[in-house]
C-alpha cells in the first residue's frame, strides 16, 4: 500500500460524518483541510484506519448496494487507488474538475468529489452545526516556572500543592470524550504543561488518538534531546512565548533570565519538522524590542507573531496598568511594522449574527477542571468533576453568549470599523465585567490599526 500506516497517521487526520456522507482531512505536514464528499469519504477514512483495499472494496460495494448505486467493481479499485496514490504522495487531496470527469467517465459512477479547502471557517461551521467540538484548549497544570505580571492566569506559589489540577485518569476521560466527538485538534497548556511529570504521557496519550496536538510552552525546559522527543512522537505545532529580546525584559516581565536559553533553541528549532510559532506579547517593556526578535526568527525561517491588542487583564487582578502599552507606544510599533500587516479583511455580518462562536465548536478546560467556552472568556461554574462533559458540552451555559447578536453592540455598531474589529466578549467580560461594553483599551488599538479606514 506504500508508505507505513503508522508514517501516514503522522500527516493525515481524518474525520468521518456518516450522516453527512463527508469526511474533513487535515494534512499537518501542509497545514490545509480536504473535504471528500461521497463515497470517497468512507475510502480515505477506511484507509487511514489501516483496512486492506480488499476490506475497503467490500465495504464500498456493500454501502453502494443499500443505498442502490450501480458501480462497477473497476470503477471502485480505479478510485481506491487514485486516493491511495494521493495519501502516499502525501497529497492535500486537491481535485480539480477535470481529474473528476476523467475518472468518472459513467455518469451513473459518482464515487466522489474532493476539494481542497483554504480556509477553516468552512470546516468551523461545518462542527458548529453538527454541534461537536473542532477543538480543545487543555490546561494540564496551574503552575509554572514564570510569574509573568501580564499573565491571565493566577500562578500559584511554587509552595502549593498541586493535587487539584487535573489526574492523568481525568486528562484520558477528556481525551476520549473528544476522540468519540471527533475533535481535530487539541491544544495542551497551563500554567506550564512541561512542568508535570507525566508530559509526555499526555501528549503520547492525545497523539495515539490521532489529534493535531499543539503545546504552548515559555520554552524554559526545552532542549535539543526534548524537542527532537516532540517531533517523534508526532506533535503538530510548538508555539513559544519570547517575552523580550534581553534578559533585562525577561527578567522585568517573568522574574526569570530566559533570553539566551530560548535564541540557543531557534537554531534547533529551525531544522525540525513541527510547526514553530514564535510569539510575544506586547507589553511597555518590550515593544521597542518586536523589530529585532521578528528579525532574528525570519534568520532562522521562524515564523514569528506578536500580539499587539493585549487586553487589559491585570484589570482581573488588580494589577498594576503601566504593564500595558499607551496608545502613542502602539502607534510607534504600527508605524514601525507597518499598518497593512495587521490588518485583516473585511468580514461583514448580518444583524442577527452572533458576535463570537466560541463554545459552538471549540472550548477550553483549566487545570481544576473548570469548563469555559474560549482560555479568555471565562464565565460560568461548570466543572467536569460534578457533571459529565457530554452534559457541560450540550448545555445552554457554555454557548449563552451566543444570544448575544452583532445587532446588540450598541457601541460597535456605530463605529467604522465595525466589519474590521471584531469584539472579543473575553476582553469586553475582563475590563468592564459584561460582555456588551467593549474594552475602550483594545477599541483604541483598533482605531490606530484601522486609522486609513475611520
């Protein structure tokens, strides 16, 4: 069948909607999304499974029978092969119009159509209306080697005990509930998820059940001998918070001298096969420095991403607000990188839209336990220690900001970016304690970002 199983489930996650008669393939070596229709569907699944082209024929022949499709046995081990030979090439299962005529010369023979897609808000939509979850956002531990003074997570001292975060029984419990719900992807963080001993239990654990797992990770406990570990196991993305470019700002912003530790990994990052995300937040201490570490990633290939519309968490912590930049320091990096590379296209919504889908395809679970829609928006008191995350997944609570229509945000709603901006509730929830009132912080970063636009 050419390349080994085992090499092919570390490329393709395959995701089967018998209902739909549809399967979603996410290829991780090209980061891009197929969507077979048709009896095609139950080839790529099937074969991804490990079934013999044998098992599959039969299969095909069997489904065309109930459903009355008259197929040819040729027709049927022609295309088994044609998708085989896709797979094997490692192919995004890209079909164009003409390569589909071809192979179905009899127009009673429709076995399947496939189509690449580029965007993942088809595949999003596609789980928000079968009501299952695209992807998770796990924290594994609520503690971590930093004490970042940006952070939205209170860190416990390092004198706590840990004994409430999350057991590796209860992490398994989640990992096959999503399994079951055919989540895609599963995001593992913390506090800092490689301080628990049993890491990498967890990511084998969630890898072994054919997720595209992502690690968030400061990269403090990083080295060669680990990352070469997390590209064999099979890890899709590794993305690293850089908090500045010298151990001055790290030292200011997490009370830890990180800086020549993490520019030691970049060359080895670069050679690997996961994907790396380089990302800083952009704070006072360290925007000045967003020019230079952008520089030194792009040297080694890195992609690198700086979030520039900080919400003002410390307001959830009291914390102190020259942690944030001013406007007029924002303004200096806009101008400095350039407006055109932060902005986005434009997205116009009708009315009656809900402002935010979190939780109608994606949610996030904390080191307690403690579900919530988004990692920001976290409202609600629903934990999976008292009910089962089937219950907390259907119930009313954890999408009831979906009420909330573009048509009831007063403020954005007579605003000329409103089609550009889009109103993170999380944001709006942490700065003024509701989720109609946006953040005036994050309004005013948006304003200079779409300045050529107001």
């Amino acid at each position: 069948m050419g390349l080994k199983m085992s090499r092919l489930n570390k490329i393709f996650i395959c995701r089967y909607f018998k209902n739909l008669n549809q399967a979603i393939v996410f290829n991780k070596k090209t980061d891009s999304y197929s969507l077979i229709n048709g009896i095609g569907a139950l080839i790529v699944y099937s074969f991804l499974k490990g079934n013999s082209k044998n098992k599959i024929e039969k299969n095909i022949i069997s489904l065309a029978y109930k459903k009355k499709i008259i197929i040819s046995h040729k027709f049927i081990v022609d295309n088994i092969k044609l998708i085989i030979n896709w797979l094997n090439a490692e192919s995004i299962l890209f079909v164009d119009k003409e390569q589909i005529m071809k192979s179905q010369s009899n127009k009673n023979e429709k076995l399947f159509n496939a189509k690449q897609i580029l965007d993942s808000k088809k595949i999003r939509r596609l789980y928000a209306g079968e009501k299952l979850p695209m992807s998770a956002f796990i924290e594994v531990s609520s503690m971590c080697n930093f004490q970042c003074i940006h952070c939205y997570n209170k860190i416990p001292s390092k004198k706590s005990k840990t004994s409430e975060d999350l057991s590796l029984n209860e992490i398994i419990e989640i990992l096959n509930w999503l399994k079951e719900k055919k989540c895609l992807r599963v995001t593992i963080s913390g506090g800092e998820p490689l301080i628990r001993k049993d890491f990498l239990n967890i990511i084998k654990m969630a890898i072994d059940r054919n997720f595209a797992v992502v690690v968030f990770t400061n990269g403090y406990l990083l080295n060669k001998a680990l990352i070469k570990h997390l590209e064999s196991l099979g890890v899709y993305k590794l993305e690293i918070s850089v908090l500045g470019a010298n151990e001055k700002t790290y030292k200011e912003i997490c009370g830890v001298t990180a800086s020549e530790h993490i520019k030691t990994l970049l060359p080895i990052l670069s050679k690997t096969n996961m994907r790396i995300r380089i990302k800083t937040p952009v704070l006072a201490m360290n925007y000045r420095q967003i020019p230079a570490m952008e520089k030194l990633c792009a040297s080694y290939g890195l992609r690198y991403t700086y979030d520039i519309t900080q919400m003002r968490k410390g307001l959830y912590r009291n914390m102190n607000q020259n942690v944030f930049c001013s406007l007029s320091q924002i303004d200096w990096l806009i101008n400095k990188v350039g407006r055109e590379s932060l902005q986005q296209e434009e997205d116009i919504r009708g009315p009656n839209s809900a402002n935010c889908y979190s939780g109608a395809y994606s949610f996030a679970i904390d080191a307690k336990g403690n579900v919530f829609p988004c990692a920001t928006l976290r409202y609600g008191s629903q934990n999976i220690r008292n009910k089962s995350i089937d219950e907390i997944w259907g119930s009313d609570e954890i999408r009831m900001h979906h009420n909330i229509k573009v048509d009831d945000l007063k403020t954005c709603n007579i605003c000329s970016i409103k089609n550009y901006c889009k109103m993170c509730p999380g944001a709006a929830l942490l700065a003024n304690g509701n989720l109609y009132t946006p953040d005036e912080y994050q309004c005013g970063i948006m304003k200079l970002i779409y300045k050529d636009k107001l």
